[in-house]
C-alpha cells in the first residue's frame, strides 16, 4: 500500500535480516549497509476493465493496456481486480489500489 506520499516502497530491507523476531540484537554484528540502488517509477492507474473471468481482466497503466500475466517494470501482474492490482518479482509482491491519485513505485536496480 502507498505511503502518505503515494509511494510504495519494494526496496526497504528487514529490521535485522538473518536474526529471529523478538531476539536481542548481537552487539558485535557489523549493522551498517550501503543504502540500496533505487530507482522510482511512476503508476497512473487509468482503468481497470473486468473480463467475465479474473484471468481475462486488464487494466490501463501510464498509457498502455496489460493483462493478467504480463510483465510491468519488471513484475509480472498477479491479478487485476476493481480495487487494486497485485504485482509479484522473484523478490516481493505489492498491491497497488485504484485510486485517482497517481502513485510511485520505488524499485530496486
């Protein structure tokens, strides 16, 4: 889901990754990273068209028309319903909501 700038953030990394929830944090772990390469894509949500099945729906992205099983900016669309669009990689998964307002999709590189 966006954030109250309308961005929605596939690139944030874990609290602790490799440490279980709720343990205390080792104090001799190296914590610092370099910020994660990103790049920002911006999604005007035009129209959603609902097919008699979910698979034969689309909808109207920056533009362009794409359906179920296509790939935008690198993440294959899930599924399309009236409310929102579901995008998976190898890596994440988002749902992006119809909305008037545009968004930004903040990726890694």
């Amino acid at each position: 889901m966006p954030n109250a700038d309308g961005v929605v953030d596939l690139v944030s990394e874990p609290a602790r990754p490799g440490e279980p929830p709720g343990s205390p944090p080792n104090p001799f772990r190296v914590r610092w990273s370099p910020p994660p390469r990103v790049r920002e894509v911006p999604f005007a949500l035009g129209a959603v068209l609902e097919g008699v099945r979910p698979d034969q729906s689309s909808v109207v992205v920056n533009g362009h028309v794409y359906g179920v099983g296509d790939t935008l900016e690198g993440l294959a669309i899930e599924a399309i319903g009236p409310e929102a669009i579901e995008l998976r990689s190898s890596t994440c998964r988002a749902r992006l909501p119809v909305q008037e307002a545009p968004l930004c999709l903040r990726l890694p590189l």
